[in-house]
C-alpha cells in the first residue's frame, strides 16, 4: 500500500513514531512528577494542584486501594466524576496500585451504570455525591464492595471547600439523599493510605490501562480495551504531531472543557499535557457558557479542545469578547464534525483555525489529524506517525484514490478488542490488524481523507455516540408500543438529535409516556426530541426495519 500522505506531511514530521519514553500510563505521570514537581499540573475552581502535590495524594490513593481495600493486579476500579481536581488524583493513584481504570460518565441512569459495572466486573467506584443516589439503586446488582464518595469542593482548600460543598448540597440543593452503607469519603481514604507504604506492581505495554465504554459501531456499550501501549504510543503521536506549535511555550497551558471521562479529552489533554509538564485548566460545567467564558479569561492559554456546539455556543457568550487568545496555538475540534461556517467564524474571532482531528474510542483515538499549520479544508486530515489508513470496499480490500469505502485504520494506538467480548472484537477487525470504524470516506490524491457519511446508524449528539438499537430497546419496554425506530435529523447546536418513530398497540399511549420513560432509562443526550406515530415502519422483505428510509 502505498502511503501517498507522507508527501503532505510537514518537513521534518517522521512516518514512523519515536518510541514512547514510559512503558505505561503510570510511568508516563511519574516521570512528570520527577521533572517537573513546581508546575501547576490541575487547576480547578481558582485552587491548583502541583505535580508534587498530586504526586503525594496519588500515593495515599494507591496505598488505600492496596493496602486498605487489598485490590490486587488487573482489577477494575470505576471512576465516575466531572472534571474536577479528584479525577486526577485518584486516576493515578489506581495505576500506581496496578489496577485497571473504568471511566463512568457521572450522568448515566441506573440502567446504564448497572449494565456498566457488571460487565466490567468492577470491585470499586469512586463517585461524585451528587450521583450516589443513582448507585444506590443499583450497587446490589454490582461486584462493587467498595464506594468512595466525594463533594465538588474536597480538594479546593479550607474554608473554600465547605463553603463549595454546602453550596451544592443545601443551596442549590444538587446532592440528592442516598444510603450506601460502609462507604467513606474521599478524605477518609487519603487518610487511610497517608502511612502506608506501596508494593509497587509491575505494569508494562501488554498490560490493560482502561475499559473505555463505547457502543463500537452498534449496539449495547462494552469496554473497549485500551492497553498501556495503546495509550502511551498514542500521547507520543500526538506529542510528535504538535512540536512546532508549542516552540518557545513553558510550560503548556490547556483548557480542559471536555469530560476526563471522554477518550478525546483524557488523552488529548489529561495524558498529552501531564508529559509536557503542562497545565489543565478543568472546567466542571461548560454548560455554563457565560461562567466558562469568564474562567478561562483569567489565564493564558496555549491549547484548548472541543467540539462544534462548544465552539458555537462560546462565540455567542457575551464574555467571550473578553477572552485573550493571544497566546493560543492549537485548537482541535473532535467528537463530531466541525461546521466550516464555526470554523470561519472561530478563525475571524480568535485568529485560530478549528483543526479537525478524527479517531475513536477504539483507537484511544487520535488517527488522523489535519496539520497544525493547515487552513479548515473539511478534511479530517492526514494520519499520525505510525498510523496507515486504507479505504476498503465490502470485501475489506483497499479501493483506489477517490472512491467511497469503509475507513480503516492500523496503528500502534488501535485497542486490544472489546472486553469479554470475541465476536464482537472479530467483526471489528480485518486480517493484518485493520480497524473497520464503520465511517464511509475517501482519500485525495495528497492522502487527506474527507468523511462522507456513516456505514452503520450510529448518531452523533455532540460529539457523543448514540446508538439507536438501544433507545428502541428502551422505548418498546414501555406498555402499548409495538415497534420504535430512531434516526437522527440534523441540528444547528447539537450536530443532531434523536427523532422515534413508534407504533403503537395502545393508542392511549402519549407522546408524553414515551419521554418520561427515556426520562428515566436514558442519558438526557439519548433522549429522543421529537417522536411520530406511525401505524406501521418500513420493512425489508425479511422483516427489518428500514431506518434509512425514514430518514429519506
């Protein structure tokens, strides 16, 4: 096969990675502690942890997982929090114990988190207070025998953390009642660990660093499974791919907007950052557009990463006029497609480009990624060092330059396979170790690669995968509905939305039913925004239903 964007790629960028200089996830952190233990490593909430001090309390965590609770090699612990400054803490300190971290997005329904934790068989979850209640009514049906829980503010420095911390829970009332028996606090389990003394546990390349859920292409969520060396490998290509930016800038500075919990945002800015010594700026709520806007005007930044509605919804905040982007170098746009009408507009504003960026959960997900000198083209870019893209036809053979087929990817950075999962892993791959990602794309003459549409019906609701197998599942649970189909339409803030089409066996049932019913069985990004009865769906001869042609 014949790499035709080599030719594309900037002087002096290799076609192979440098060999990472950690051999693991654990590594890679504990060297930034050594080399750089004054940087800011997290700043949250206007209080900031340096790499010392994350240093010090990640020890204590792992020394609570190990001693206290006698977790041992390879077992999965559950993290399930917003970007706040525990995150990290207690991410590294699960992989100095030598565990296996879960990433749990905080807003899942019971049914989720339940279908979660069981297939992942996880021992232990630590988990922001605001949600326990949703633990609670699940942790029975769960190998979970350990909850840590913690308060927003935990971390920020008295007096600043009660006052944070009561705000939530008796002002904004944001911390519903919950009943976990036996569990302890945050604080309790540094406590636990702050004596004891680590048996350090040998982790390497082969070794699994996270279950990151994903729906794959179809289906229920299942873990794919990211290797130390997926990880490391993929944070050196992306360290590789952006060197030019950042000559002369130390140290970096990042705004972390997107969840850690995300692969986008736990790679591009928790991993890539920390090995530069750098800085993250961890926004909690950037639903909270006005206060987003003015956080990240306090600081100088050098990178920052979203995706299309963020951007959108930023430039339409009045505090966005007051933001320096003087110091800004790189912004990358992943999780859906960015609009060339928000890159323009962005370009205008900002006097940076959107670079596109294209990947998966399943490729830990950085592949192909447009240059960082480039103007916004609408392609998502070239591949990374290392990486190799063909486009293949049905039979998984490579098509010539400029034809439609099936985008596939082989890299040092594409996952182990699907947890628990064989058949699934198998149907994801091709022989020779090639990622079917499901997308339909092309390949230009100069190796930039422009997606055309999707293989399979997956929808993107900013930036997040929604599967529709598992909507209808939900919407069919409910008494008097025969059949649900769901497709997505297109949306100006959110790329798309969720749209059902039902038929019912009891015409009494409203439309009102079915959205208190995915109210409570669906992520809010899940929900379907419109629904239409219908009194029958469009059918193949062998009785599947035709998605395609509802949304024709």
């Amino acid at each position: 096969m014949e790499k035709v964007w080599l030719e594309s790629y900037p002087p002096g960028m290799p076609e192979e990675v440098p060999t990472p200089p950690f051999r693991s996830v654990r590594d890679l952190f504990e060297q930034a502690f050594e080399m750089y233990p004054g940087n800011a490593a997290y700043t949250n909430m206007g209080t900031t942890l340096s790499y010392a001090d994350l240093d010090r309390l990640s020890m204590r965590f792992a020394c609570y997982l190990q001693d206290t609770l006698g977790l041992t090699r390879g077992e999965r612990v559950a993290i399930m929090l917003p970007n706040i400054l525990q995150y990290p803490v207690v991410m590294c300190g699960i992989f100095r114990a030598g565990l296996v971290v879960v990433n749990v997005n905080p807003l899942y329904t019971a049914r989720e988190l339940e279908h979660q934790l069981k297939d992942s068989g996880a021992k232990c979850i630590i988990i922001l207070e605001n949600f326990a209640h949703t633990l609670q009514d699940v942790i029975k049906k769960t190998e979970i025998s350990s909850v840590v829980t913690t308060g927003i503010g935990d971390l920020l420095g008295w007096p600043k953390s009660a006052l944070t911390n009561f705000a939530m829970r008796y002002i904004k009332r944001s911390v519903p009642g919950y009943n976990i028996p036996e569990s302890i606090t945050i604080g309790q389990a540094l406590r636990a660990g702050a004596d004891k003394a680590l048996d350090e546990v040998d982790i390497g390349y082969a070794d699994i660093a996270y279950l990151q859920y994903t729906g794959g292409t179809t289906g229920v969520s299942k873990g794919a499974m990211l290797s130390h060396r997926n990880m490391v490998y993929n944070v050196q290509q992306s360290i590789t791919w952006q060197a030019d930016a950042y000559v002369g800038v130390e140290p970096l500075v990042a705004i972390t907007a997107l969840p850690l919990y995300h692969i986008f945002s736990l790679q591009g800015n928790c991993l890539t950052v920390m090995a530069q010594g750098g800085e993250n700026i961890l926004i909690t709520n950037p639903r909270d557009f006005e206060g987003f806007a003015k956080e990240i005007a306090k600081y100088d930044f050098n990178m920052i990463t979203g995706v299309n509605t963020m951007f959108a919804a930023l430039m339409d905040t009045p505090s966005f006029s007051s933001i320096d982007f003087s110091h800004l170098r790189v912004c990358i746009g992943g999780g859906m497609a960015v609009q060339p009408a928000i890159a323009k507009e962005w370009k205008e504003r900002t006097d940076n480009w959107i670079l596109q960026g294209y990947g998966l959960t399943e490729t830990s997900p950085a592949a192909v990624v447009c240059r960082i000198d480039s103007a916004f083209t609408g392609s998502i870019g070239l591949p990374l060092p290392s990486t190799e893209i063909i486009i293949a036809g049905d039979d998984g053979n490579p098509l010539p330059i400029g034809e439609l087929g099936e985008i596939c990817i082989r890299g040092p950075q594409v996952m182990e396979g699907y947890w628990q999962r064989p058949a699934e892993t198998a149907e994801a791959m091709l022989p020779g170790g090639w990622l079917r990602t499901g997308d339909i794309g092309r390949m230009d003459e100069e190796g930039y690669t422009f997606i055309e549409d999707r293989k399979k019906d997956m929808i993107l609701v900013s930036g997040f995968n929604v599967y529709p197998n598992e909507i209808e599942n939900v919407i069919v649970e409910l008494d008097g509905i025969l059949e649900a189909a769901a497709i997505g339409l297109p949306d100006e803030r959110s790329g798309e939305i969720v749209k059902i089409f039902v038929v019912r066996k009891d015409d009494s049932v409203t439309e009102q039913d079915i959205m208190d019913h995915c109210r409570e069985n669906l992520t809010n990004y899940k929900r379907p925004r419109i629904v239409e009865f219908r009194d029958e769906l469009p059918k193949t001869n062998v009785g599947k239903i035709l998605r395609r042609a509802l949304r024709d």
